[in-house]
C-alpha cells in the first residue's frame, strides 16, 4: 500500500504566514488506482495562523519603530543641548575643563603621546 497525502484547498486568504501545518479534515480512505494498488488517501488541508505577519510586514514595522525612535532621541538631544546653552553653571564649568579650551597647550594620552584636542 502507498501512501498518498493530497491537500483540499481551504479558499478564502492567501498562505502568506511563516509556518504552515497539514491539518486533516476527512476520514482516510483506501482506494484502488487503474493498476489495481491499493492507496491510502487522506483529506489534508493547510492550516496557518493568518493574523501572524508575514517577514516583509515584520521588517517594516521594526524599520519604523527604529526611525522613529532615532527622531525621538535626536530631538531630545537638541532640547537639552538648548538646555545646556542657557544654563550658567556649564559656562562657568566650560571655562575650568581641559577639553573646553582652546590653548595651544599640549595634552597627552595615557601613554604620553601627544594628544589634539576634539
């Protein structure tokens, strides 16, 4: 005997989904072909969670949540270096810090080699 799988179309939407399963949907039958085997036909349909999304609508929605998260970061940044700009204590702070000054002294790293200032 030969075992013969054979898919019943389900109808309606598309198996667009990532993981698709056989589902059986009728009683096996054994049946004779034309050279007299016997074949054991089983009424399989394809069973897919259609409210998953597909790999494409997936990197879509993770392509907009990571440029609009870069909008966001980005403008706070520029609310707090606005922030920055008007506040006293930065000026003031500015003045005493090596990396603010704009001297001609030079700064070494930690292994003594000179270092420009960025």
């Amino acid at each position: 005997m030969h075992l013969v799988a054979v898919a019943v179309p389900r109808g309606g939407r598309g198996t667009d989904a990532a993981a698709l399963l056989l589902e059986v949907v009728g009683i096996p039958v054994v049946r004779l072909t034309d050279s007299n085997m016997q074949v054991l036909e089983i009424p399989l349909r394809i069973s897919c969670n259609l409210l998953t999304p597909t790999i494409e609508k997936s990197r879509a929605s993770r392509k907009t949540q990571l440029i609009s998260m870069l909008n966001h970061t980005t403008a706070e940044i520029h609310l707090d270096f606005h922030a920055l700009l008007l506040d006293p204590r930065v000026a003031e702070r500015a003045k005493t810090d090596v990396w603010c000054e704009k001297s001609d002294a030079e700064t070494h790293d930690s292994l003594g080699h000179p270092r420009t200032l960025t």
